[in-house]
C-alpha cells in the first residue's frame, strides 16, 4: 500500500472520532475580543495543549502574553530534515447577531457534510487538521518525516497585538526552515490554492490650507488660492489616466511578475465579466499591461480612501473654502518598503504643492508586503500536495490585501511562508452560520500529511528563501 | 450763490429736523423675516409714503406683493428730460444676539457723529437720503431738474422673492433712462466710489459613482475606478496651475477691461499686503496677467465650494469609495451667460469624464452678470457729483460678488443702473451696532441733489445702454 492509501485508510477509520473531537473544540467559546470569554480562552489554550499531548507532540506550553496565551508544542527527532513551523489560532470571532444563526454557534452541528459552528472554518478547524496529521504520522510510523513546531495564538481575531514581541522574544525557539499557515482561502469549490504572496501597506492624510478661514467667492474668487483645487492638484498629481503612479521612483523595487506566474494566473480562467457584475461597474480600470488578478496581486497601487473640504450640504455655499483634506493608502508589493515609499510620497507632495496654501502630511501604520518566490520548492511542493488528493491543478495565487502577521513572521523569522487554507469564500467566516465544508477536512488531513513528507525531501539549502 | 451753496445752506439748516425724522424711521422694526414684524413692515412701507408725501412726490402707492409691500412715487414733470428709477429697502436684517448691541437698535442714538441704529446704513438711512434730496430742491426751486421715479421693497434682506415679478408686470410704470441705487459702500473712509459691475453666478454639483458599492482596496484596489480619483481628474481638468480655467469657449464672451478701467483701479493703490495679512497667506494667487482687482472684480472664476467622498473620520479605513461628489460655482462677468457656461461645463465633464464611473450633474440657481460700461455718462456724472462733494478722486470699482435683483433691473428693464453708496464696510450692517457715518450723511445728500442737477443736463438719447 502506498503511504497515501494508509493515510487515507486512517483517515477514513478514525473520521467520527476526530470530527467528535473537533465538536469539542468548537464548543468552547474562545471569543478573544469579548473579556467575558477570558476564562473561555484559558479553556481553549487548554483543550489544544491536551490535544498536542495525545498527538504525540513534545515541549508542550501555554505561553502566558499580555493578553491571551500561545499554545506551543513540537516535535524534534527527524535528524537533519527540515523544520516545519505550523502557525494558527484558536480564538474566534463574536457571533453577532445571534437570532440568524440556524444552530447554536458553540453546538456543532453536521447539516449536508458541512459542519457549523464558530471557528469551524477560522480557524480552529484548519488547526485541528495540522495536529491530526502529526497524530496520524506519529501512529502509523512512530516518527515525523519533519521536525514541527506549532504556534497557535489567541489573539488573531483582535489583531495579535502581543505576537510580534512574542516572536521577537522566542526567535531561537521558532526557528525553523518553511512556516506553514492554514487559515486562508481555496480558490473555490474543489479548487486548492496556494497563496505566496501578500501586499503590504503605507498611506498619508493630507491637509491643505489657504487663507485663515473661509472666505467669500465673490469678494476673494480668482485672487486667493482655494484650498480644494490646491488639493485636488495634488491628488490628480499621483496617477496618470490609466492609474500608473507617477510618484518618482515608486516603482523603483517592483519585482517583476515572473512569466511563469502570470501563467499560472491566466491558467485560473479569471472572468472579468462576472466581476464587473460583482461590483456593478460596467468596465474594470488599472494600470496597462496587466490582467485584473495581476494588479490586483502583483502591482503597487495608490488609492485615495477619503476626501473632505468646504461645503457638503445641501445646495449652494459660495464659499472660497480654507482648509481640505485626504487620506490615501498605497497597496505595496515586493521589494517596495513602506518607509521609502513614504518618503517618495512626501516628496511628490511637496513638489507638487500649488501656491498660496501650506501643506500638513500625516504618516498611517505601514505593513510590509511578503512574498516567497512562486517557484520556491516550498511552494510548489505544496501544490503538488493539493493536486495528488484534490486530482485537479493547484492555483498558485497572492492576495491583494495585507496580513500583518504575517509579514512579521517573514521579516523577524526570514522564512518562506506557505499559505495553505481550506476554507471556502462562502463559509460565513466572521458572519453567522459559519461553516466548513467536511470534503475539504477529508481531502485536507491527507493533504498536510502528505506535505510533511514532500518537504522531508527538501533539504535545508533548498527551503532557504 | 451757486445751486451747491444754496443745497449746502439748505441741508445745514434742516439736519436737525431730517435727523429726527430718520430715527423715527429708523425706529420702526421692519425685519422681513421674522413673522411677528409684519405689522412693522405695513408701518414702515406707511411711514415711507408719508415721506414721499411730504417730500412732494406724486402718485404715492404702498403695492401690495406676494409677500411684504413695494412703496412707489413719482415725479414726472420734468418735461424731455432723463427719469431716474431709485431703488432702495426699507426692511432691515434681525438683530441678534441683542446683548451686543450698545443701544437699542430700534432706538437711534447719535454717537461721535453716528447714527447708530438697525438699518442706519443698510439701507433706510441711504432711502431717506434720496427722499430728502427730492424734497430740497422741490422746496428750493419748485420743480425737480429730472423726472424721478421710487420703488422702495420690504424683501431685499430675505433675497427680494416677489420683485421680479413685481418689476415685470409694472415695466412701463417703472420705464425710466437710469436706476440709482444707493446700497453699496464707499471704497473707504473720505474716498467715494461708483460700482458700475457686478459678477454673476452659475454652478454645478458633480457627483461620481463607480463601483455599486465601497470596496476593499486590498481585494480590488488597483483594478476597479476609485470614484475620488475620478472626481479628483474631473476637477483638475478645469484650471490650470496658474488659475486660468480651461473649460473650452469659457472666456469666449468675456469683456475685456478697457484701458481706463486698469487705469481706474491702479490708481486706487490697492495694497495687496494688507490682504494677505487679512486673509492670512503668504502669497495671492489668480490668472496671470491681471492684478488683484481685476481677478475679483472683471475676470470669471471656477472655485470648487465642497468636496467628499469616502471614509473621513480619524485614522486610517482601507476603503475604495463607492462615491464622491463636489460643488462647483463660477463667478462671471459681461457678457457670459450662465445658461451658456452650464452647457459648456457640461460638455467638459462629459469630455474629461474617467473610465469605469459615471457622472451626474446638477445645475444650482444661476445669476447674470451685469455692467454699466465704465465711460457710461451716468457713471462718470456720478464721479463727477462725488468730486465736487469730496474733494477727491472717485473710486470707480465693480464688485466680485453678485446682487440678483440688480441683474434683474439690468435684464427685464435694460437700464444703465448706477450703484452709488454712502455706507462704509466698517459700519456693522447685518451686525450687532450698525450705525451711518453722519458725514456721508451730510455729504451725501448734496452729492444725490448735484447728481439729479448732472443728469438733467444729459439726453435721454445719451443715457441710452
């Protein structure tokens, strides 16, 4: 027998239990941002930790933070083989408004092979799988083709304001050669992705002011610069018709899209079509020279998220206004750093800046954007993974948004990161009558199992990022 | 005796008797917006016919309108020479916040040479002046040098709803060769000024829409029209960095100033350092090749009054909004015509309208632009009539802003109207103690007699538009 027919076996034997023992996971009511759930969240750390014991896992520690603790655990005897850290968390989202919910959010239910509850699919589900294939490995082999290493967080679903300093302080301890991260998306029904990359964030407010207070359009009109145009100059300033920034040296550091990749994404048969209907729009808008999935993945944009200034009642007010505002954010891509694209910024803005008014630029939060290379052997044996059980071909995606935590783990760690999910857009995440398909739970435990062993062929030269 | 020494005796001699008849006019509450004045306004629409009376004004009618009543009188014997149509108000402004005041509003006093009293200056003081200036040389030589026609509303100060209409349907009563209206302000203290200009006024709000919803810029930013940006593009489109507005056959009907004009408001030595210290900026701003003057007296303008769209709360929200919207007005000036400038920046949004959004328009309230030419007689007999009085140059300016009920003469009646004041910027009207500079007073009533004297010796012929 093949060691996926044994996993699958295995898998199919014990399939009642482990979904038994899921149910009890989910019932507890790890809701991280409500303080009345403090004690639940004590409870979760744990169910996990008894969970990583029966595994078989070692080093097992409720790591106490500022807030809710991390749950670590590994397993270190695969001699020379590569070090696998599994990173989730076992807090969920509140279950507002609970009158919309078919059954209990905390009382599991099977209904059409998909199993409801909060965390079903986010992410104590996902989490779950990745201890059941260590525990299926440890059984049926009495070892681990990898060495692993699980950080589960309680604190995802508020931010994880305590992680970073976490991760900082326990760098020797994670160390590890690929971290693996199942709490992301498939690209649809029966359609594994893996996600490898992530857009990073930076953004100015921009305040412009003219004379010391509103004045009279009619006295002042054509003689005193008006603080909405000054701003608007600016604005319209940083794109060109297209939506190509023209913010010198912006795309200094844009990795360019490897043939290879935007291969991959046209291979997804992406439809325009149905996006356009999605959002109501009767023509999408980007930069030239790239599909929809490629702008919105691989390419930096500025945005501009908000506007003020002057009047915005109803009617007229022929007021020369004093005082205009905007905030913008750029979606970052690798190799752009937040810190020097805001610089860029400024720059533009003060060469920019029309005459007779002073401009005020304020610095957002900034976010790196993350990427392990598409043809990092990591990831592709991650998609050959996906492709052996769901017998489809794996997406290779990034996502347009940003997660920080996990550009901390690639900057603090400098690991490839794999992100491996198996939940579905349509799960109700963060809504009512969350969900996860059990097919992708099946298909999932044979999945990861069978990564472990992929990556044991890897050695540690090749998994360096 | 000269006719000016014989009005200069005549006036010294009654001041005290006209001083008590203007603050009981003065004392009369005729606030036109407030409901429970309206017994107020019949009382001084009655106390003004009565002057008329007594001044020896012919074919008195209080005219009862929609709203408050129009008091008219005439004098009409005055055989082939010139009729002047004098228009005034005899409402005031409300008067809070009482407590600032030092006196009672409607109780007159006489401070430091002022008359201090709600409607001193704005406009029953500069009324009275005309009435007794008739009634002098009435009383003096038995007849008027010119044929005089009154129109005095109760509305001016709630935006004159029903003189439109009241002027239409009364063309031929109201039929004259000049209008004189003394509602305006001098250019300084001791310094007179003839307005011959006013701009008019026409606007639009634009508002954008893209997407049918707000969308995250993560998952779309990049490759669906931000609907700021859009706006943002539009607007730009409309000036360029120096101020000239770029909106095709914009300035196509403009007047250009005519070299005396320059000349006149160069030598008024406005200080443009003043202004800036006024307005509180470092530099003035506006279309190249005209001084400050110019730009808000005879040169058009497109301000953007009120701008918004998408998230403008503290920090930062990751948002591509759905909306945006702003407000546009333009100041214009003769011989632009409103109805045209709407179709033309019409024509320009649809023209600079981005892809992937769409654009609605709508038109606000317009106003015409009016102007008497500067070398009119009646403007330069009115300088003249200040001179003699002053002793200094007359300032001959336009103003930036707009008087819709000025336009409406100028349109329906197609007369030179000539705006001849004697209040002082400084003197609080609309404010907590109004009050009239008694010079201007006393000055101003041999002007108004001098001017009647000066357009008798005019044709009607010469008078003519």
């Amino acid at each position: 027998m093949s060691q996926l027919t044994i996993l699958d076996n295995y898998f199919a034997e014990k399939r009642e239990k482990h979904l038994e023992e899921l149910k009890k996971f989910l019932s507890i009511p790890s809701i991280s941002s409500l303080s009345e759930h403090k004690a639940d969240m004590q409870k979760g750390a744990e169910w996990l930790s008894d969970s990583f014991k029966q595994a078989g896992l070692e080093n097992i520690v409720i790591d106490e933070t500022k807030g809710h603790p991390v749950v670590y655990a590994d397993w270190l005897h695969a001699e020379d083989k590569p070090t696998v850290l599994i990173y989730g968390h076992y807090d969920v989202q509140p279950v507002d408004p609970l009158n919309l919910w078919e059954s209990e959010p905390f009382n599991p239910e099977v209904r059409d092979n998909k199993l409801y509850a909060r965390g079903a699919s986010d992410d104590k589900g996902q989490v779950f799988m990745h201890v059941k294939a260590v525990e299926a490995l440890l059984e049926l082999e009495g070892s681990l083709p990898v060495n692993v290493k699980f950080l589960i967080e309680g604190e995802e679903e508020v931010g994880s304001p305590n992680l970073e300093e976490y991760i900082e302080s326990n760098k020797d301890k994670l160390a590890a050669d690929v971290i693996v991260i199942s709490d992301t998306g498939m690209q649809g029904p029966g359609q594994p992705a893996v996600c490898y990359g992530l857009r990073g964030l930076c953004g100015v407010q921009i305040d412009v002011k003219g004379a010391k207070g509103d004045l009279h359009s009619g006295l002042y009109g054509g003689g005193v610069q008006n603080s909405i145009h000054a701003l608007v100059s600016i604005l319209e300033s940083f794109r060109d018709e297209e939506g190509t920034i023209e913010v010198e040296g912006f795309y200094d550091n844009v990795r360019p899209l490897m043939e290879e990749e935007r291969e991959a994404y046209a291979a997804l048969g992406f439809n325009e079509d149905e996006l356009k209907q999605e959002v109501g729009v009767t023509e999408l808008f980007g930069e030239k020279g790239y599909t929809h999935l490629e702008r919105v993945w691989a390419r930096p944009t500025l945005e501009i998220n908000g506007i003020f200034g002057g009047f915005s009642g109803e009617g007229i007010k022929t007021v020369l206004p004093s005082e205009a505002g905007a905030k913008i954010t750029c979606r970052l891509v690798p190799d752009q750093d937040p810190e020097e694209i805001v610089t860029k910024l400024k720059a533009h803005i003060e060469k920019h800046k029309p005459a007779g008014v002073t401009v005020k630029v304020t610095e957002f939060d900034k976010g790196k954007p993350f990427i392990t290379p598409f043809d990092h052997p990591a990831i592709q044996a991650a998609g050959r993974s996906y492709e052996k059980i769901y017998a489809v071909p794996t997406a290779y995606t990034r996502g347009g948004g940003s997660i920080p935590i996990v550009a901390a783990f690639d900057e603090i760690l400098e690991l490839p990161v794999v992100l491996m999910g198996f939940g579905l857009s349509t799960e109700n995440f963060h809504a009512p009558n969350e969900h996860f398909h059990l097919e992708n739970f099946d298909k999932g435990l044979r999945v990861i199992g069978d990564y472990y062993n992929e990556l044991s062929s890897l050695s540690k030269e090749e998994l360096k990022k």
